[in-house]
C-alpha cells in the first residue's frame, strides 16, 4: 500500500488529512524487483470539521479499472466506533461509473456495519497481556446478526512505540472481493480514525 497526500496537509491535518491509498499486488515472480499491478485505490477526501452529525469521515474505493467498488462512512455515535461498508452509490467526486454488475452481486450482503464499543479495557490502555491486547469490532450484516470480526491486536512495545498497528480480519462468509477489498480499506480509515496519534508529518507519503 502507498499513501499519497500533500505536505501541506500532512503537517497541518494529522490524522484528518486528505489521501489516495493505492494498493498493489507483489511482484508476481521477484517480489524485490518492485511491486506488482495495481488492485485498488482509494481516497479519503479532507473534512475541515469532523463535528457530530455533520462532514463526517467517509472514503471512496476503487477497483483497478477505475470504477467505484465501495464507500465506506464514519457515522456519529455516542459510546461506540462504528463504520458503515457500503455498495458503490456515490459518484459526487467523479471517481468513475458505479460497478453496477459488483452491486447486483453483492446485494444479499451490503452493507455491512463494523461497530465496537468503547468500553473495552483495549481502547484505553494496551499493554502485552490479557483482554488489554486486543479490540474488537463486530462486522454486522444488514439484520444485525454478527457475520465476521476485526481485532486491532497489540503489536509490540517496539511497534506501539512508533504508531504501527495490527489488524486482523475475518471477512463474511461468501463475501466477493470488492467486498472484501473495501473492508481492508476501510480497516486503515479506522486507523486514522481511533488509533493513529502521531501526526505521521513526515515530508513524503507512507508505505
């Protein structure tokens, strides 16, 4: 995955900051040589206030041909850290046609809601041992009914001293691959979201 963004916003916006996300596959046969061909690419446009109900956190997904494949949309809530994962509807940034052919397939499914309560002891303090090493988001289907699970899993005094983190997922069962790439970009929004503290202002874009 590399990150791209403008200096300016990330000296001055952190975590809020405006990106593209683009990932690729590795090198097909010499991983050192360079990465392989492009799988997606996303972008989270910059929100200047990120206040209760209003110019909430969202992100866009694309698929290698530049079609909308997801969206992804940081609801308010009051004690719990919610996303919606969501079929490709919103083309208010010109990101290309709706993949109409990966909705019709994937509308037994979307959307699905990621959702965590804060009340975990791994919320406010992490540390190597017991409940403290991991969080947990349930992913929901459209009934309310668990179908899969996120775990932010502590990384290590060394890692968590520099802002790395570590997710682990386990997608729904039966879930296509626009579904299951929008859910790994929406697990690095809700990095920025709730786990990043580091404003991560280095000159460059991050890989």
């Amino acid at each position: 995955m590399v990150e791209n963004s403008s200096c300016f916003q990330r000296q001055c916006c952190g975590p809020s900051r405006e990106f593209t996300l683009d990932t690729f596959m590795r090198h097909p046969t010499n991983p050192e040589e360079g990465m392989g061909p492009l799988l997606t690419s996303s972008f989270r446009p910059f929100k200047c206030c990120e206040f209760m109900c209003f110019n909430r956190p969202e992100m866009f997904v694309k698929g290698a041909d530049g079609r909308q494949i997801g969206h992804v949309y940081n609801p308010f809530t009051c004690c719990s850290m919610d996303v919606d994962v969501e079929p490709p509807v919103d083309t208010r940034l010109d990101l290309g046609e709706v993949n109409k052919e990966a909705t019709v397939a994937g509308a037994s499914a979307w959307p699905y809601k990621i959702s965590a309560t804060c009340c975990q002891i791994g919320v406010w303090c992490q540390c190597p041992c017991g409940d403290c090493r991991i969080i947990s988001f349930d992913v929901l289907d459209q009934s309310g009914a668990v179908v899969g699970e996120v775990q932010k899993v502590f990384a290590g005094c060394c890692k968590e001293a520099v802002d790395v983190s570590n997710f682990a997922v386990r997608f729904p069962a039966g879930a296509t691959w626009f579904q299951k790439a929008t859910m790994i970009n929406t697990v690095i929004l809700m990095d920025f979201l709730w786990f990043e503290r580091q404003n991560n202002n280095n000159n460059n874009g991050g890989h």
